[in-house]
C-alpha cells in the first residue's frame, strides 16, 4: 500500500511540473494534504487494533483489560471488527460501557446478535425547561394538549445513574455467603505474626498453613469467621494469638437477562449485584418489555417478581434481591398501555396491571396540575378494533375511592385532561393615567367610586371629564361604552344627586383613564430671535412672559430689549384676529410687573437684535506677502486693507496667478456643477438605454453595453471634481488697487492666495505628448503646441481653450473676427493652461452628446477645475 501511494504521489508530481510557476501555493497545499494522507495510511496499517482499544475515552471493549494485541483470540478480534462496523452504521456499542460503569467484568459477556438497535430515547425535561405551572405564571401556558409523551420509566435505564452501581469497597454483611472466588484476608497477630490473602478454590476450600485445609464455602461471613476463630484456638490459646477475619476481592457471579430486554444476553457481576443492578447492565426492558412484572429464577423455580413502578412511584425497593450465580432474569412483554397527556404533573403512558380506573391513572400520573380543568375529563378509546370513539368525563361527578370503580380503562385508551380558562372572570381592569393600574377583585355592587377613591388615585394631567368603561354584553359580548365626569364625580359631596357619573360596575369592565394630552392637543407659545434657545414651549395657565424668556434659555447679549414684538390671535366670530404690539422686555426682566403680562396660546414673541449689530469676520490670507495667517475684519472691509494689515506684497508675489475664493461661490458653483452632470448623465444614460434595445445583432447589444460601462465611469469621474469657489480678480499695486473693481468686500471665509511667480506652461489633451514646458516670453500659443507634438487625429481644434492663471478663459471663438489677433499666435503668461478637447465624433459612443465639451468647458472655467478626461 505503501508502494501504491509512493507511486501516486510521484504520477501526480510529474503531471504538475509544467504548471509549478503559476500554480506554487496550489501545489503546496496538494502537498501537504497528500503527505498527510500517506502519514494517516501508514497509522492505519501498523496500529489498527491498538488504536482503537487504547483510547482512554470510549470504554466499549473494556473487557480486554490489558491484553497485548498479539494475545486477542480470534473471537476478540471480531467483536472488533463488529465495533468498526457498528460505528460506522452509527448504532451503539455493545453494553461493555455500561457494565464498566456499574463495576461489571465483562470479559464473558455473551450478547443475542440477533437484538433489535435501540433508537435514541428522547431526552428528558431539564431544570432549564419550564414547568407547567411555571409556563402558566409567566404566560406561556397553551391550551393546546401536547401527545409528545413517552413510555413511563424506561428512560431511567438510557442513563444509569453511579448511585445504582454495585460497589466492591463496601462493608461484607454478616449472612454473606463465602463461594469458590471470594478471597478472604486473615491476620494473625501477638506469638505468630502472619498476614495471609487466600482466595477459596472450585472446591469451596482454603490452605492456611497454621491450620491446614479448611472448607468455607457456603457459609455465611459470621460463620465463617467464627469456624476460623474455632480452628485457631486448638493450637494457640485465645490469650497468646490473636486473628482477624475480612473479605479482599469478591467473586464473580454469572447471570441470564433474557426476553423483551434492551441488551438480553449473559452478563458477568460482581457478587453483590441485585436485580437492578443487573437490569441496567442490560439497558432495562426495552419499550416491548414489562416494567411491572420482572421475573428472576433461580434452579428453575420463580424467586420474585419485580415490579418497576414500585420503585418509581413509590421508592419501594423491597424485591430487589442479591442475585446468584446462573440466576436468570425473564423480561415478559409489555402489558396494556394507557396514555395520559395534558394537565396532569406527570404526563406519559403507563402500563396496566390488572384494572386499571381513571382515578387511579390519575393518581399513578401525579395528580391532576392546578391548571386542569376537572369538568371535562377526555377518554379516547379505540372500540373494538374497529374505531376510535371519545368520552367526557366529570371527574368532580365520579364516585370516591372507597366507592365502586369509576370508570374502567382499556388497553389503548388515550386520556387528555384539558386546561382552564386563562381569563379572569371577577375581575375588573383598571388602565391609563392612574397610580395603580391593574386587576381588581369584582364585588356585587360595586360602583367606578370604590374602584377610584380621591384624587390621590390620579396621576397629574388627568383629564377629569371624561373617563370610558369598556364593557362586552352578554349573549353575543358585543362592546359597548360607558363614560362617566370624575370631576363632579369627587368633587360633589352629594353622591345621590351623581349616580349617573359613579356607575355600577361589571366583571370583565375595563376603565380607562385619559392624560388629558391624550385627548387634546397640547397648547404652545413660541419665541425667536436673540434667544438662548428659540423655538415653541408648552402653555401652562398663569403663564408670563418673563417665563416664556427662562424657558428659551434667557436673552442674548445682542438683544434689543426696549421693544419685543408679541404677536397673538385672537378668535371672534368672524374669524381669527392678529394683533401685534410692542413690550419693553428689560421691564419684564427686572420684574415690573405692568411689563410682565400673562400670555395666551399661540402667542408668538421676537426678540430683535441690536441694529447693525454683527461680530467679526474671519478671513485668510496666504503667500507671498509679508505676514500671512488669519485674520477678523469688521463689515465693510476691503480686500485692499486686508492686503496692507498682512503687510503687503514680497517681492517674490505674482499678482497675476493670486487665487481668491470664497464659500458663498463656492456653494453656488458646486450647485450648478452638479446641476449640469445630472442633466448629462440623464442624457448619455437614455441614449445608451435606447441603443442597447435597438442593437440588430447580440454583438451590437454587447458593445453597447460597454460602451455604457464607460459612459458611467465618465460621469463617476465628473462628479469627483469639487468647485474651488475661485473668483477671477486682478491684483496691482496697492497704490493703485484701491479704485479697482477687483477690491472686493470681504464676507466670512474668503481667502486670499498670492504664490511666487511660475515658470512653466501646461499642455494637456489630444496632443503627443502631454507636458509643461519651461515659460518664453516670446512663444506663444502655437509654439508651445509644436513642442507638444501637435496634434492627435482625435484633436478638435476648433474647441482649443486656454485657462489662464488668473482665473479667465480663452477659447478661438472669442479671438475670430477681423481685429481680433489669432489664439494660436496670443502670447501667454507663466502658469497659463493649453487645453485641446478630443473631437466627439472620434469617441463613438459620445457621437450622440453633442453638447459634452461645452459642459466640461463649463465645469472647468466656472468651477476653477480641470477634469482630467482627454
């Protein structure tokens, strides 16, 4: 096998040598998976046994003890080979896990190959799983009779417990019978000195060398002590030795568990075994086998007769005997089977013996749980084999125990005890805007006065005039309402003259009590302008002015206080009325209370600010000038000031290339960016839509379809670009700056750039070779596209542009004209831009956009970008 893999792996590795480049980490994990096949073949092949039997885990073939693999007989070695092939089909393990956890030898164990497989028994309830009542209290109660019930007792066998295993150190009873196995320690002491461990021969005998050859079996330990104590004294006297008498290690016992058992078969015990002991060595009856009627026979003749429900409902462990050896335990099959399902404290299906009434099911079930219903009890029976059939029964109506039988119980019989009924029925539900809502007791009589005393039973906001009582009406339990006025109901004393409002009760009424912001909407005042915190607050009664002006947080600084303005409606008959009038509100803060009016709802106040009152602006100014950083400049300020406080130009300042930009241009460039690439996007995107279901061929559709993918990577791109909020200005002098139209008014947030002069001219587009170039004041526009190459077959020369670096723009459209020089021959200044637009119709799926280029012309002149596309 070895060979075989060696030979595999070598095939396998000369079939990849042509793909070990491109394939490296593939190979490596091939590899290693196969190396790691060949290590676990290698395993398999020299420990196959022994890798198996020696895991200290499972404990299945326990009864190999510590036995070589070259010492296994051939009979050991299959029932191996029968475990394999059971693990492998999934069932159980023969019972040797069993027998070693109850401190059974199974070296002998003898099984019925024949045996049904045990399915997996469901498991039982846990402490995490709710009990019925459990359920009730939290909610969860269903009335709904659930039939998931199980066989009783036969799950205490899936597990055994340690408690029911027989143990080897405890203490020999005195009418403990000594047989051929059983070792017995005697230690002599005082004028001899011996210890000796002698296990008692097939013959019933042992050899003590002081003693001689004494016969002990089949007699009790006291016996035996005292036979032993009686030997001793006729060489030695009582006062010169002394001898003590225990038992070391028990003999074995064989016993036959046979019939309708989970494991029948021959088990080796220890001799303290009993009955149940070895019940659970076979895994108890199985779900065809008796729990009630378990037989053990002894030399062929009936010893007991075991009944397994005496243990379980009773904790009767009385016919539990010590077993002997070659003791046989018969398993009849089951007798009549009678379920029990719904609300008994233990549903299940039992097993009759002998009559069986429905009195005594239920007592043999736990009783019936607190939530059972006793009117009407269910029996469900199949009639003669030919039908199923059902009877009601009224447990509350059966004769007592000591009567005659109530109702007899047949082979098959199913009885469900159903649930209560969750609702309360003397109730009344108290809910809303009170202390204690809730479930209260109904008494006869009882009016809505008893169930809400005073006013100490409201919470605030409680709208007094109104309160609805719920109420179903019998025979159909349709709704109707009920109201009643709590006001008049606690504030007249006179409870005779207000019987209509305390109304009189019924079980099942709900009473509802409204917020009165539940009914009404809530009533605000509203106050803006130079305020902490403008905005709308609610309307109390009594409510004034100076309130409405703590709520909002008090005026600011910048407030005009001699003259709030107070709006207020007034509702007339034909309509609402606005009146506005003047307040001195810096009466209203010192407290005159003339000045301090009280306010009504809606009523709106604006608290002006001073006139002309502004803070200052911040502006920035960077480059070359001789202290660039931020400054605050006051409304009205000139660009020409701020030039001359940051202490005017380098000498290394290029006024042409200065950069001016401000926020509110900002904005409103990115606005119409974004305005004219939704309208181009919505263009290109219907035109794309249109020709992918006009194409004639797949072929057309599929490079339409591309052609699509670039026009939204176009747009994706377009939509990067950011307006810069660049205004075009031309600086001079300062001398002369001042009556330029250029000095600007500065706002918040301007910013003013002045870099060193450049040198260098851009070239970018459909030219050969995109560059700066190095600034002449001698070449002009023409020149510098020379150098570029010229142009590219996808140039269109008619769209050439040039940025300028002050911010303007010069395209050949502006330059035609009789007077007006050519663009190509215009002499340009450092860190101008030569931009040359591809023709569209050279891009084939933009021959449709016919306005593209005027949009990118747009968007890099008026947003001061460059989109690099071309």
């Amino acid at each position: 096998m070895i060979k075989l893999l060696t030979n595999s792996l070598n095939r396998d590795e000369l079939n990849k040598t042509e793909s070990i480049k491109c394939c490296n980490d593939e190979l490596v994990r091939s590899l290693l998976f196969r190396l790691f096949f060949l290590l676990t073949s290698l395993f398999i092949l020299f420990f196959p046994v022994h890798s198996i039997f020696a895991q200290p885990a499972p404990d299945e073939f326990s009864q190999f003890g510590e036995k070589k693999l070259n010492n296994l007989t051939p009979g050991e070695l299959e029932k191996g080979k029968d475990f394999l092939k059971a693990r492998e089909q999934g069932n159980k393990t023969p019972r040797a896990g069993i027998n070693k956890r109850a401190g059974i030898s199974s070296r002998t164990i003898e099984t019925d190959s024949n045996k049904p497989s045990v399915s997996p028994q469901k498991k039982t309830p846990t402490l995490n799983q709710l009990s019925q009542f459990e359920s009730y209290l939290r909610g969860k109660h269903s009335q709904t009779i659930s039939l998931d019930i199980n066989q009783f007792g036969y799950d205490l066998f899936r597990q055994a417990p340690a408690s029911f295993s027989p143990v080897d150190v405890i203490p020999v009873t005195s009418d403990y019978l000594l047989g051929p196995g059983d070792e017995v320690r005697i230690d002599i002491w005082g004028k001899l000195n011996v210890d000796h461990m002698l296990e008692i021969d097939r013959d019933g005998k042992i050899i003590l060398p002081q003693l001689g050859t004494l016969h002990l079996a089949g007699l009790s330990f006291s016996e035996a002590k005292g036979f032993l104590l009686k030997e001793l004294s006729r060489y030695y006297k009582a006062s010169e030795v002394k001898m003590n008498v225990s038992m070391g290690r028990l003999r074995s016992i064989r016993a036959f568990v046979v019939g309708k058992a989970a494991h029948p078969g021959s088990y080796t015990l220890s001799s303290f075994s009993t009955l149940i002991n070895a019940l659970f060595s076979a895994g108890g009856p199985s779900k065809v086998g008796t729990m009630r009627n378990i037989i053990v026979k002894r030399h062929g003749k009936t010893i007991v007769q075991l009944d397994l429900y005496d243990l379980l409902l009773k904790g009767n462990k009385g016919k539990d005997i010590r077993l002997m050896s070659e003791d046989v335990i018969f398993i009849p099959s089951v007798g009549p089977l009678i379920g029990v399902a719904g609300n008994v404290n233990v549903p299940a299906i039992y097993e009759s013996k002998g009559r069986m009434t429905l009195r005594s099911l239920i007592k043999m079930a736990g009783g019936i749980s607190a939530t059972g219903y006793l009117q009407r009890v269910q029996v469900e029976r199949i009639f003669e084999n030919k039908t199923k059939i059902v009877l009601d029964v009224d447990l509350e109506g059966l004769p007592g125990e000591s009567n005659i039988p109530d109702i007899l119980l047949s082979d098959g019989d199913l009885v469900r005890v159903f649930s209560i009924e969750n609702k309360i029925t003397n109730a009344v539900s108290l809910k809303g805007n009170v202390v204690r809502p809730g479930t209260y007791e109904w008494k006869k009589g009882m009016r809505l006065k008893d169930l809400l005393k005073s006013f100490d039973d409201l919470l605030p906001d409680t709208f007094l005039d109104y309160v609805l009582i719920e109420r179903r009406v019998p025979p159909d339990q349709h709704r109707e309402y009920l109201s009643s006025n709590l006001g008049k109901l606690f504030l007249e004393a006179d409870l005779e003259e207000n019987l209509e409002e305390n109304i009189f009760l019924h079980p099942d009424d709900i009473i509802l009590v409204y917020n009165r912001w539940d009914i009404s909407e809530k009533k605000l005042v509203h106050v803006e302008g130079a305020v902490n915190k403008p905005g709308a607050f609610e309307y109390r009664p009594n409510m004034k002015l100076s309130d409405l002006l703590y709520l909002a947080g008090g005026v600011k600084d910048v407030a005009f206080l001699e003259a709030g303005e107070l709006t207020r409606i007034i509702p007339t008959s034909e309509g609402p009325e606005i009146k506005r009038f003047f307040v001195d509100l810096e009466e209203v803060l010192s407290g005159e209370r003339a000045s301090n009016i009280h306010l009504a709802p809606d009523d709106h106040l604006s608290v002006q600010t001073v006139p002309e009152w502004e803070l200052y602006r911040s502006v920035m100014i960077s480059g070359e000038v001789r202290f660039p950083g931020g400054y605050t400049s006051k409304k009205g300020e000139k660009l020409s000031s701020l030039i001359e406080r940051a202490g005017g130009y380098t000498d290394n300042a290029y006024l042409k290339g200065a950069v001016f930009s401000r926020k509110s241009v900002r904005a409103l460039q990115q606005r119409q960016l974004d305005e004219a690439i939704d309208r181009l996007e919505s263009q290109i995107l219907s035109q794309s839509a249109m020709g992918i279901d006009t194409a004639l061929t797949p072929e057309a559709a599929q490079q339409e379809l591309a052609a699509t993918m670039q026009r939204k990577a176009l747009i994706a791109k377009m939509r990067s670009a950011k307006a810069l909020g660049r205004m075009a200005i031309g600086l001079e002098d300062l001398e002369s700056f001042g009556d330029s139209p250029s000095n600007v008014t500065l706002e918040e947030g301007d910013h003013l750039t002045i870099p060193e002069r450049p040198q260098q001219i851009q070239v970018i587009g459909a030219v050969y070779n995109q560059t700066a170039f190095i600034f002449d004041e001698e070449e002009d526009v023409g020149d510098y596209l020379e150098k570029a190459g010229g142009f590219t077959k996808a140039a269109d020369e008619e769209l050439i542009y040039v940025l300028k670096v002050d911010g303007t723009a010069l395209s050949k459209r502006q330059t035609k004209g009789l007077f007006r020089r050519s663009l190509m021959s215009r002499v340009l200044d450092p860190g101008d831009t030569i931009v040359i637009p591809e023709e569209i119709d050279k891009i084939s799926w933009l021959k449709e956009t016919k306005d593209l280029t005027q949009i990118l012309f747009q968007m890099a002149v008026t947003a001061g970008v460059l989109i690099a596309t071309f």
